[in-house]
C-alpha cells in the first residue's frame, strides 16, 4: 500500500505532538496541560497559560510567579490575599501535601472576584461566579505561585487538569546537583 507525502508527514510529526511541555522556575519543574496554551511573555511573570473556556464561558489563565529566595511573601500571606480578592464567598478551601519532596499548599475559592491588574494592582472591577484554584510550592530557591482565575464553570472544567499540573511537580536537574 502506497502512503501519500502527507500521511508520512503526519505520521512524522505526531510523536512530537505528544511530547508534553515543561515549565521550569526556582530548581522545580512540572509539566503543563495538553489543552492549556502559553501566552505571551508578561511582566513578574515565569509563565501565563490560557485555560479554555467551558462551553457557554470565557477562558480562564494560570499565571505562574517566582520572585526570588525570600521574596513575595510569606504561604500564609499570600493564600490569604488570594482567600481576600473574592467577596461573598464560602471560607476558601486549604490544603497542604507533599509531591515528590516539595511541599506544596493549595487554595480553592469562588465568589465574586475583585479583580486587579495595572499599575500597583488597583482595582479593575468585580467579576461574579468567579474561581481561583492555586498552588504555592516551597522550592529549593524560594516559592513558586501558580495562580489560576477564571469563571468558575471553567476552572471546575480545569481542575482535573490544575490537580495533574500538581501532582507533575519535581525537583529540577539543576535543583539536585
């Protein structure tokens, strides 16, 4: 049976579809989900990934940050801030465990989300029914903040998704030596 160019070229370049990729930051590593897209580069950022939208929603974002040993806080501020940019909401669901030697805290909470951005994070609008799940690791060269926002239809589509982002989580090569 004789194969067209096309279904070689297929053939071909299907393995490296299948390669998942990888972020790295502060000595770990972790592998990002098929579905999420990187974005662009953008400032304090190590990463920013789009989250697709559930059906009849909008599209969330992962953003991942890292701001050196001994910067951007401490676990305990930081979930709290994060627990404080959502009124209306249900007491923000913490966790704390252990992947593959890091300790890793996790938050869940939905409401409506204060947004912020722009020059010194002023406010920028409420947006209701809205959900951040997040993950803050202690990494061998400081924390690492993954940060997911997006309405809450879509991130509880995502959270399997976040669940595996975490559970992927590793010490890098570099973090070893």
């Amino acid at each position: 049976m004789k194969r067209s160019g096309l279904g070689w070229l297929f053939l071909l370049l299907a393995p490296a579809a299948a390669v998942a990729a990888e972020g790295t930051a502060a000595g770990v590593k972790w592998t990002v989900p098929a579905t999420w897209k990187l974005e662009a580069v953008r400032p304090m950022r190590v990463a920013t990934y789009d989250i697709p939208a559930a059906s009849g929603s909008e599209d969330g974002e992962c953003g991942v940050f890292h701001f050196g040993q001994g910067q951007g806080g401490s676990v305990e501020e930081n979930l709290s801030r994060w627990a404080q940019q959502f009124e209306g909401a249900a007491p923000a669901k913490k966790a704390e465990r252990t992947v593959r030697g890091l300790k890793v805290h996790t938050i869940d909470v939905s409401g409506t989300y204060l947004a912020s951005g722009g020059p010194m994070m002023k406010p920028q609008g409420k947006k209701p029914g809205y959900r951040l799940l997040g993950a803050i690791v202690e990494a061998p060269q400081g924390l690492v903040f993954f940060k997911c926002i997006g309405p809450a239809a879509t991130l509880g589509k995502a959270q399997a998704d976040f669940e595996s982002l975490v559970g992927s989580l590793s010490k890098s090569a570099a973090a070893k030596l």
